[in-house]
C-alpha cells in the first residue's frame, strides 16, 4: 500500500470567491469503451459534443455509474452487462481477466479529492483496485489479494498509535462509500479521510439522468409524490405541485416556455381530470387552452428539460443527501441528447437557462450534442469536442 503520513497543518482559509459546494469537476476515463487515457473537465454546464460514435453518451453513462456507485448501489446492478464497457479488442491476461477504469476529481470545502475505480469485467464482476486521494496523497486504497475471495484488502489513514489501519471489505461496492461506517474520526488523519470521503459521496449522489420521452407525456397521469421521473412520465403531477408550491419558480419557467412554444403563452396549468389523473396544458390567454398532448416531441422536450432546470433536488427523483445543508451540495443534470428535436431557437434558450441556473451555483449540467457549432461562445458553457 502507498499510503503515507498525512499533514497536521491547519488547513489554510478558502480564497475569495471559491465555490464550497460538492461538485464534479473532471471526469475519467483511462479505459472504458471506447476512450483512452481521458480526461474531461466539467463547469456548471458542459456538452459533450461530436459525431455518432464518438463517446459522448459513453461518458454521460460512465458519470451516471460513479453516481449510482456513489450511491452504495452494487457493481453487477450497475454494470448488468459489464463486457460491453470493455474496450474494443483489449486483450484478457494470462489468467482471462479484462476490465476497465473510471474515475473523477470532486471539488468543494475540502478542496479537489480524486477517485480512481479499476473494475474487472470478466472472468467475474469486481472492483480490483481503488484509489481516493487529495493534494498527491493517497487516502484510501484497496487491492485484490485473493482473487478466490470476494474482498479487497483496504488501507486508510488513522494517523494515532497506527498510522494506517487495514481491513477486508467488498469487492462489489464502491469503498469509499463504507468510510464514514468504518472510521471513527477521532485523529487528524481520520477526519482527512471522512472529509474526502463525503465530499465525494455527497458530489456523486446528487445526480438526475434526464431524457424526456415525449410518447410518455402526452399521457394524463394519476397523482403521486410530485417528483420529476427521468423520462419525465409524470410530468403533469409535478407540476401541480410546483405551480402551488413556488410562484416565483413557476413565473420563471412560464417565461422559458413562453419563449420556446409556438403561439401565446401565459400559463402551463394542470387539470383534474374525472378519473384522478391529472394533465397539463398551455393557457393561451384568450380563454383556450391547449393540451401538452397535442405538442410536437421538440416543444414537449423543450418543456421537460426546462421544468428539471428550473426546480431541484426536492422536486426530482433523486438520492439527495438531505444530511447536507443545501449551500454545500449542488445537483447535476445528466441530459443524453440535449438539443433532440429542438429548433434552434429551443436549444439556444434551454442553453441560456442552463448557464443562468449554473451561474446560481446550485443545478449543473452535463450534455451530449451532435453539433457544437451553435453552442461554442456561450458564456458559463464548457464544450467538449470528440471524435471517432
């Protein structure tokens, strides 16, 4: 094991200005599917941009794991298939094992702490090998050993009467998700460790993966929690609750719609219908009122995304830590197809809505666009170019 001796120095005041939130700043890939020795920063809003075939939703779906492992969710319901990760014609060892890494830096009060995961694929799904580390030093390690046993040796720091402590631990759930279960944090050296820990547990677990499926909307649906589903299924119930719950918020989006649908808008009501499902539709202002049914895929997509924009955590299914305080956690919206079906005046709006929001602090967002010619020189905007 490599790790060393932690400082004992107080650690020095946070500059003017700097963000405390717990955030992903950089993504990973040194070998997974088709990328090599990878790595992307990621601001308040990045698009991944580039043609078919060129990783774009291979890296949203590479984030979206390290969330769900962040989440303490089990490596085979992550990876169900984990060979199709693989990279193309990389070669088993001698003992038929072939795998793949990712990894991310998060950032916040602790300052940048890095996570490297080595997961192998075949013969059998585990993660051989672990890394969390802050300012080049090594946290928390772990190493398969025993290939017949299902644990990976663990080493972190203690920093009291042993400086480092060792001990088994799965090797199908992400170790840096056990810590604050494991480490007491009663030296110096344990509270380093807990701090990184949850920073990074904290930056991963806010995540919404969002892809509006436009069939699904056009559907009235009954009333449930209020909360936003990935497809954005419900999208009707939510905003029953929203509309009554932040007028301010619901003013702000009524104005994005407004900018994005065709013809008047002043509202986007809900109506009850005799069964107890619920439907959204378009106030016109005139006395009529249109059924977010009747909408084409671009307009109801446009509305989706800019209801999860315009909301957060409390209003999106998502694993929030709600042991944080909301000025030091962030949410990031994970959109696959950012600009499907939407005109340019859509995308360059819903782009718009993104950076004001991510200017706030408190929603980022990470995309994938074919065409990065209509996005490069938006203020708050980080474009990724790939290619094949």
């Amino acid at each position: 094991m490599s790790v060393t001796s932690l400082p004992t120095a107080p650690p020095a005041p946070f500059p003017e200005g700097y963000d405390v939130r717990a955030r992903i700043t950089e993504l990973r890939l040194s070998a997974f599917a088709g990328h090599r020795r990878a790595a992307f920063p990621l601001g308040a809003v990045t698009l991944f941009a580039g043609p078919s075939g060129s990783g774009k939703s291979t890296a949203l779906a590479a984030y979206e794991a390290l969330a769900r492992l962040g989440g303490g969710v089990a490596l085979e319901e992550v990876f169900p298939d984990p060979s199709s990760w693989v990279p193309d014609r990389a070669r088993p060892d001698a003992e038929g094992r072939r795998g793949f890494r990712i990894g991310c830096t998060a950032d916040g009060a602790g300052g940048p702490v890095q996570l490297d995961v080595a997961v192998q694929a075949e013969p059998r799904l585990r993660i051989v090998g672990e890394r969390l580390s802050a300012d080049g030093v090594v946290l928390l390690e772990t190493a398969l050993r025993d290939p017949g046993r299902r644990t990976v040796q663990a080493a972190w720091h203690t920093a009291g009467a042993a400086p480092v402590t060792r001990a088994p631990l799965p090797d199908d759930v992400l170790g840096t998700t056990l810590l604050p279960l494991r480490v007491a944090g009663k030296t110096d050296g344990q509270r380093r460790v807990l701090a990184a820990a949850e920073q990074m547990v904290v930056a991963l677990r806010s995540v919404f993966p969002c892809d509006p499926a436009p069939a699904r909307m056009r559907v009235p649906v009954p009333t449930g929690s209020g909360r936003l589903l990935p497809g954005c299924d419900n999208l009707a119930d939510v905003l029953s609750r929203t509309r009554t719950e932040c007028g301010r918020r619901h003013a702000q989006l009524v104005e994005v719609v407004r900018a994005g649908c065709a013809g008047p808008v002043t509202d986007l009501a809900v109506e009850r219908l005799r069964d107890g499902t619920v439907r959204a539709l378009l106030d016109r202002g005139d006395g009529h009122r249109t059924e977010l049914a009747r909408l084409g895929d671009g307009e109801l997509r446009y509305v989706a995304l800019a209801l999860v924009l315009l909301t957060g955590p409390g209003v999106l299914e998502v694993d929030a830590p709600g042991e944080v305080p909301d000025a030091l956690r962030t949410l990031t919206v994970l959109a696959d197809g950012f600009d499907r079906c939407l005109d340019p005046g859509q995308r360059a709006q819903l782009l718009a809505t993104a950076a004001r929001m991510g200017e706030r602090g408190h929603i980022r967002c990470v995309g994938a666009i074919s065409d990065p010619a209509w996005a490069a020189g938006t203020p708050g905007v980080t474009v990724v170019h790939l290619r094949p």
